[in-house]
C-alpha cells in the first residue's frame, strides 16, 4: 500500500469516528434518559421516552425522535423531565442523522452539565457541527470541550478532522509533533493515529525530512504490512541511500509479505543471482511458485528457466566456494572474505560463513567496514537472533548500511 493510500484510510479514520462517535454517544444518552425515567417521571412521559429508546437502539431514529415529541406536548414539565426529554431528543436526533436538531438538543443539554460530562457533550455537539460542515462553531465547541477537561483520542481526532477541513496541515503537524514528542518523554509509544496525523501532515506541507521520520517512527513502533511498503518504497529516495542496497531492500519486502507480483519475484531472484547468491535466487524463486505468482500463465516456461538456472548456479557455487574461500584468505584485505563467508552462509554452511566474515573484519583493510558487519549480523541471524541485532544495532553510517540493519532488528522479534 502507498502512503497515498495510508493517507486516504486516515481520512476515513478520522471521519468515522464522527458517525461512531454519535452512534454511540445517542445510545449512552438514551441509556441515560432510562435510568432517569425510573426516578418519579410521570407515566405520559416516561412511556414515550422509553419507546424512544428502543426504537433508538434498534437504528430507527426518525420514529424515536416522533415519540420524544409526544412527550414533549406534555404540560407542566419538571426541570428533570424536560432534560431527560433533551437528551432522549438528542439520542433520537443523532441517530436519525438530523444534526441540527441534535445540535439545539445538546446546547439545551450543555448548561445543565459539569465536569466530564460537560466536555463529553461539548464534544458531542463540535461532532454534530462538523457534520454539518460548520468549522468554526465545531472549533468553537471542541476549544469549550478542552476547557472543560476532555482530552480524549476521539477529540483530538475531531480535531484533526476539522484542522484537515480547513486545510491547516500545519496546525496538525504541530497538534500531532507535540503528542508524539509528549509520548516519548514519558517512556510511552506515541500514539499511531498521531503518527499517521504527524506524517500525512508533513507530506502535504512538504516537509520530506520530517514524513521520513514520522514513516520511521510510525514502522517501528507499528511494523504493520502497508507500513513496511509505504517505508520501504521511499527508502531508496533518502538522501544519500546507495543503490547497492537495492537487493536489501528487496529482501526486506519480501520478508514482510510485500512482494507479490511476478514481476518482482523475477527481479528479486535475478538480483540475489546476479550478487553471487543463487542459493537464496533459488529459495525466491520457490516462494514464487508456492505462491502462483511464477509458475503459471504464458510466462509460465520463463519462470522454470529462472528456477533452473538458479539451481545450476547454486551447483556451480558449491563446487566452487572452498576455492574461493581460500583465494579470499590470500588477498591483503578483508573484502574477499567477507563475500565469501556471506556466500557460504547463503549456500546453508553458515557457521563456516560466520567464521570467514569475522576473519575478513578481524583482517581489516576493508572498503566499506559498516557493510561487512552489516551482512555478519544479517548471517548471524540465522543462527542466533539476538546476537545477529546486537551486531546490526551497531552498523552506523549514513549511506543504507545503517538503514538496512535497523530494519532487519525488526524482522522475526
């Protein structure tokens, strides 16, 4: 999934909560209205008020609101039970959709309240007026919301809601960068909705640097799949990101099931094999099978011929590693080394690979040191998870390596 796309369900996110929101406040009311009714209310009007009430729960809001207008009509009112008719008018309102009337019920309503309740109602009619597309006078009640102690995730989602309206994605930057930055000194993972807020916010304000890390921070406190494409697609255009790490990046997409079409297990596979690295082409090329991307469909003998040449390769490399190891011992530097042990873990002999990474390390001499430790903890992984992150925890750099490794921490923990 593209952030594009993240970015369109966060839309969603943030409108849902309105109908949500306002469904499940009107039965609280209703619920509410209930309770009251058991206290002294006169029959003409708790009969009418409790069929409202059901009819409110089962989703008919129209036909509620007529039977709070019935016990409307009633003469000589107590205090009580003109509030109890508000709130049930409100309940009924807001299910049947009719905003403005849930807007005069909840205003009848808000004087009569305190404390949580009051901010709770505030909340509710800042929702009612941003379904009726009035910004400001949802400003208005969300600001009277905050005054009277909410600050529930559902508001701040309102609020994000209507700063998106306004177009003041500058203002959500900042609402969501000081919640996050909040969540953080308190040892607490910020929130994901204010990470998301926080990245789409960057993105529309063109702040790249910013979205980068927002997309990070959102990846690894959340390593959900849409998450991983959206990161994983925008890493190779970070400043500064070597294009040698494109097989990394691969592997990575497949790791976290985000490679699926067959054009990418072909480019995937063809990648590992041009690396020198058939045993793993081989091994991609199978998941390909496994799952009808390759295999199948007019390219279907283009994809065995892949399959065979990998497993040729893989024959080819086996026979030919022990030479080649020892070639790479004869070298000056450690380079050769380093390839070779990778190489020989690929092929399954991991511990005899693990062995010759470290020698080419300990050797020295190397031309991209962060590289080398960078495939010692990806090999080490395969044997000892815990030793293979503390190795990548300790890749630095600023070129992928450092990249690369960090998000292999997060694969299988």
């Amino acid at each position: 999934m593209s952030f594009k796309h993240m970015r369109a369900d966060l839309t969603v996110t943030r409108l849902a909560p309105l109908k949500v929101l306002a469904l499940s406040f009107a039965l609280a009311l209703a619920f509410g209205s209930l309770n009251v009714q058991a206290q002294g209310v006169r029959a003409e009007i708790g009969n009418p008020l409790k069929q409202a009430g059901d009819l409110i729960k089962a989703g008919k809001g129209k036909e509620a609101l007529a039977k709070v207008r019935e016990a409307d009509g009633v003469s000589g009112k107590t205090p009580a039970e003109q509030l109890m008719i508000d709130r049930m008018r409100a309940a009924a309102a807001q299910r049947a959709g009719d905003h403005a009337e849930a807007v005069r019920a909840l205003e009848a309503i808000h004087p009569k309240t305190s404390g949580a309740e009051a901010g709770q109602i505030a909340e509710q009619i800042a929702a009612s007026y941003a379904q009726m597309k009035n910004v400001p006078k949802a400003n208005e009640w969300v600001a009277k919301a905050q005054q009277a102690g909410n600050s529930g995730a559902s508001l701040k989602q309102l609020q994000s809601y209507l700063q998106g309206a306004s177009g003041d994605y500058a203002a959500i930057a900042k609402d969501a960068a000081a919640a996050v930055e909040a969540a953080t000194a308190a040892g607490k993972k910020p929130d994901e909705a204010d990470l998301l807020r926080l990245a789409d916010a960057y993105q529309r304000t063109g702040n790249s640097s910013g979205q980068a890390l927002a997309l990070e921070k959102l990846l690894f406190n959340y390593p959900k799949k849409d998450y991983w494409s959206a990161y994983l697609n925008r890493l190779p255009r970070k400043a500064g990101f070597s294009e040698r790490f494109a097989l990394d990046v691969w592997r990575l997409k497949l790791e976290t099931g985000n490679v699926t079409k067959t054009d990418d297990y072909m480019e995937l596979a063809q990648l590992a094999i041009q690396a020198g690295l058939p045993a793993e082409g081989r091994k991609i090329v199978e998941r390909g099978f496994a799952s009808k991307a390759l295999g199948t469909g007019a390219e279907a003998d283009r994809h065995k011929r892949l399959k065979d040449l990998a497993v040729k390769r893989e024959e080819e490399a086996k026979s030919n590693i022990a030479n080649q190891a020892k070639e790479a011992a004869e070298q000056k530097t450690g380079d050769d080394l380093v390839k070779v042990g990778y190489a020989m873990a690929s092929l399954g002999n991991v511990d005899e690979g693990l062995k010759l990474i470290e020698q080419g390390i300990a050797k020295g001499g190397l031309k991209k040191p962060e590289d080398a430790k960078l495939r010692l903890g990806m090999a080490q992984m395969q044997k000892n998870r815990a030793k293979g992150v503390a190795t990548l925890r300790s890749v630095s750099g600023n070129d992928g390596a450092a990249d690369i490794a960090r998000l292999w921490t997060l694969i299988g923990g």
